[in-house]
C-alpha cells in the first residue's frame, strides 16, 4: 500500500451516515484570517490546529492556501519545537512535519487559485468562491456556521485552548464531510457551543464561558492508551498553561502509517516508533512533565519504573491509584483499568463519527468502566489462528506470517512445542487479536479529547460540579452535542454493584490486572 493511501487508509472506510465512496476528492480549501486573529493566542491554536487536521486528509483535501497577515508565531509546534517565524511558514511546517507534505500547504499574499471552500477565522476576510463557512473559538466556546450567521467583531482574548481546538475540529469535520458526502445528517449553518455547560446556541453571546485555566494547578494523573484520543488530551494539555503538571502515559504499541490520519502529536518520522515517545517528547519540551512507558498496565506496575516521579511510583507500587483517564479501545484494556480502582475515572472514545467522554463516579446505580465492555476472547481466537496456521504447508504459513510482518521461524517454533511466554506465541496472539481497521479520522479523536478534557478540568481541576450527566456525546454528522448518564450493567464482568454494596472500592489484596 502506498504511504498517502495508508494514511487515508481509515478515513475511506465506510461508516454510517456517510457516502460508500468520496464525493468530492483532492479538495482545495483556503484558509483566511483577519488581524486580530491571526495575532491572538486563541486565533493561531485554532489556525495551527485546523491545519495540523486537515492535512492529515489524504486524498480528501489536495491544497490548502493560507491567507493571513505577516505575524510572528506565539505558541510552539504541536510536536513542542519552537516556531521561529511568521504564522504563516509555521502552518507549512506542521503539514510538511505531519504528513511529508502529501497535502500541499502554502502562504500567499492573495488569491492564487480558485479553491472548493473557504474557512474564515474572523470577520472581515472576504469570500471566496465555492462554499465560505465562518469558525471562531476563544476559550471554553467555538462557533462554526455560514458566514450570513456569524457573529462579528469577536475579539479574542482568552489563552484556554478547547474553544480554539473544538472550533478547529467542527471545521475540519465540515470539509470532510463535503469529501466523503453525507447520506444522513446536515451541515452546520450556526452552531454555537459551550464546553463550560454543555450548551448550545446560535448566537456567540449566550454562550456561557468559564474560568481561565492559565496557572491552575491539576494533580499529576496517569494516561492509559496513546493513540488518537490519547494524542488528542496530550495535545490538549501541552498547550493549556497549568501549574506544574505531570503525566505518566503508558502504551505497548507503535504508530504506523495509517495512525497519521488522526494521532495529532505523530509526524511522519515517528513511524514504527512506540506511541507513548512522541507524546512524552511533545509534552516535556512543552514544559509538561511527562513520563512515557512501553508496555501494558500489567507490565507497568511490575517493570522497571526508572524516571517516574515519585508520587505516581508510589501509587502503582501501593496500587493505590488516584487520577486516571481511559483512552483505550479495547474491552480487555478497560477491564484492567477499572481493576486499579482509582480514586477518579474518566474516558474518552469514538464510534464512526461520533466522540464521547465518560466520568465514572463511584456512586450507588452508576456505571463503571468495566461495564458494557467485556473482555475479548483472546484464548479463542489464537486458538483458531493456530488452527487455520496448522491446516497450511510450511510454504503456504511462511508466505501468510511474512505479509503479516512476522518472523515464520519463531511462529514454527511455537508450533512445534506450544508454550506460553514465547516469541511465536506473542507474535501469534498480536495477530489474532489486532483491530480489523474500523473507520477513524482526527477531528472525531480530537473531539473526544475535548470533551473528556473539559471534563476532567471542570471537575478535577476547577472543583466545579458537573452540569448535566456523566457523559458527554457529540456527533459530527449532525454537530449535535448532548450529555446523559449511564446505569451499571448487570452483567459486569467487575461486578461493581455487588462491591459497592459491600463497600469495596479498591483492588483485592494480590490481584492484578492480567494486561
């Protein structure tokens, strides 16, 4: 597969609500914004992030053409270097760095090609042929609309960057969404939202807005799961200004080329890389302090800890965890979470093009992570693997193991003398339980991350009592954003009814995770 099709690979697979093929490919867009936007903190985390989006559309958007005003850069590149020019050459570099430039970005001065849609931050930059839509976003509130609707003479000043970021994901879901075509849903035409109340309005000034986070102080918490929502709360915290904060990431797998359509901290050079490297090095040289571990929870609390800071290495060797957020994908890796029965819980996901973000309080009647997401049945599946390997000659299973990208020698080893701990059992049991692929892209990933984010602020770092439900849902495909709680399963496999009952709130004494 050919790298730019590879990193489209996701984002052209079916999902519901959108066309079976691209209506529109190789999209131009132009990106326009006025003074007061293209200076401000709000303005360039909403123009960096939008392209840091849209170039990772391959094969949906060919060129983006960048009409602002001569400014220098006030914030840093996503991946944490410092940007040392204009705002204008920063947006090339992040395409060039995010996908080797298989989306065309330049600057211009003005108009050089007649584009399919044009996104205007701010008031006041003219429209452009095709289809204009309007996007703002200053702290905890963005708007995206046609520009007939838009509010005008929107100054930002706020330095919070979920408004900026949710504003930049609106966008970029609204030039997909043209790409791919829509079988059901809509366009946003004047959608206004707040991520301090959950609220939405048409109409910029009724949006509630809420504290500055710039100096606030969040406890240092742990990151389960580095991929796209992963990358996307990294992304979030690199940028929002707190006092002193500290993550311990933990992940066991790499990027591939087909992580770039939606892992906003991956360049193309950290392909094959451990996921949790990038997200470490983005947020240190951010001035986070981070801590990166390559491996499953299992092997965290029992491996080599070297580097963590000390109050997080007392919680995993008390296993007595206290802030922990869920950003895995798999029901397996959410058991083991819940296991580690932390003080606070919180989750991010995706399903097609829809994002959510789940607290998961420890309250009579409400569910917990283990609910609702049984552990896969990995046993069975390698089982029948070895199965269908065995059913193959040496010929037929060395041609099969080497497209998979594994060694045949250690997997008939293994199948000589199956043993558990082994090279060909390891390598056997990654293959029968890898993801078949499901559709992806970044701006649902990014919007997961910013719904968990503002959760995780308002509540952990703020003190504020959630408004509305437990969880928080936004769908792309209709701009529709809602919160709800969710009851305890009956079936849960962590049985959190019957603990709560009898006041278990912790890990069994000796019992692990099985990671």
């Amino acid at each position: 597969m050919a790298v730019a099709a590879a990193i489209s690979d996701r984002h052209l697979r079916a999902a519901e609500g959108l066309s079976d093929k691209p209506l529109h490919v190789a999209q131009r867009v132009r990106i326009a914004m006025n003074a007061a936007w293209a200076s401000s903190r709000a303005g360039q985390l909403l123009a960096c992030c939008l392209i840091n989006l849209l170039a990772r559309q391959v094969d949906l958007v060919s060129e983006i053409e960048i009409l602002i005003p001569t400014v220098p850069t006030v914030i840093r590149l996503p991946n944490g270097d410092l940007a040392d020019g204009s705002l204008d050459q920063t947006l090339v570099r992040i395409a060039a760095w995010a996908v080797d430039d298989r989306v065309k970005v330049y600057a211009a001065q003005a108009p050089g090609i007649d584009v399919d849609i044009t996104i205007a931050i701010g008031d006041d930059v003219g429209d452009g042929k095709g289809i204009t839509m309007f996007v703002i976003g200053d702290g905890w509130k963005a708007w995206v609309g046609v520009p007939g609707h838009a509010p005008k003479g929107i100054v930002p000043n706020k330095s919070n960057p979920l408004g900026p970021f949710l504003a930049a994901a609106l966008a970029a879901g609204e030039v997909f969404k043209r790409g791919r075509g829509l079988v059901r849903g809509r366009f946003l035409t004047a959608n206004g939202y707040s991520l301090w109340t959950g609220q939405q309005s048409d109409g910029w000034d009724d949006l509630p807005d809420g504290p500055n986070l710039s100096g606030k102080r969040l406890k240092p918490l742990h990151v389960v799961g580095a991929g796209a929502v992963g990358n996307g709360l990294a992304y979030i915290l690199a940028y929002a200004e707190l006092a002193d904060p500290y993550v311990a990431v933990i992940d066991d797998d790499t990027y591939d080329t087909t992580s770039l359509n939606r892992c906003l901290l991956a360049g193309h050079d950290d392909v094959d890389d451990p996921k949790v490297d990038a997200i470490e090095a983005s947020l240190i040289k951010h001035g986070v302090g981070a801590y990166g571990f390559e491996g499953t929870i299992s092997r965290y609390l029992t491996g080599d800890r070297t580097g963590l800071r000390s109050d997080l290495a007392r919680q995993a060797s008390d296993l007595a965890f206290d802030l922990v957020v869920s950003c895995v994908d798999r029901g397996g890796s959410r058991q083991d979470i819940q296991g580690l029965a932390p003080s606070s819980l919180f989750g991010g996901s995706t399903l097609r093009l829809g994002a959510r973000s789940d607290f998961y309080p420890d309250r009579p009647g409400a569910a917990c992570l283990s609910c609702f997401n049984p552990p896969e049945q990995d046993g069975e599946r390698l089982r029948a693997l070895e199965k269908k390997l065995r059913e193959l000659n040496e010929a037929q299973r060395s041609a099969f193991l080497h497209e998979q990208g594994i060694d045949p020698a250690v997997v008939e080893a293994y199948l000589a003398s199956p043993k558990c701990g082994t090279l060909g059992e390891a390598a056997l049991l990654d293959l029968a339980t890898r993801s078949p692929g499901e559709f992806s892209v970044g701006f649902v990933s990014l919007g997961a991350a910013i719904l968990l984010a503002s959760k995780l602020f308002r509540q952990v770092l703020l003190g504020a009592p959630s408004e509305g439900g437990d969880v928080s849902a936004l769908n792309f495909l209709n701009g529709g954003l809602q919160s709800s709680f969710l009851a305890a399963d009956d079936h849960c496999h962590w049985d959190c009814k019957q603990r709560r009952a009898n006041g278990e709130g912790s890990m069994p004494e000796g019992s692990m995770p099985d990671g």
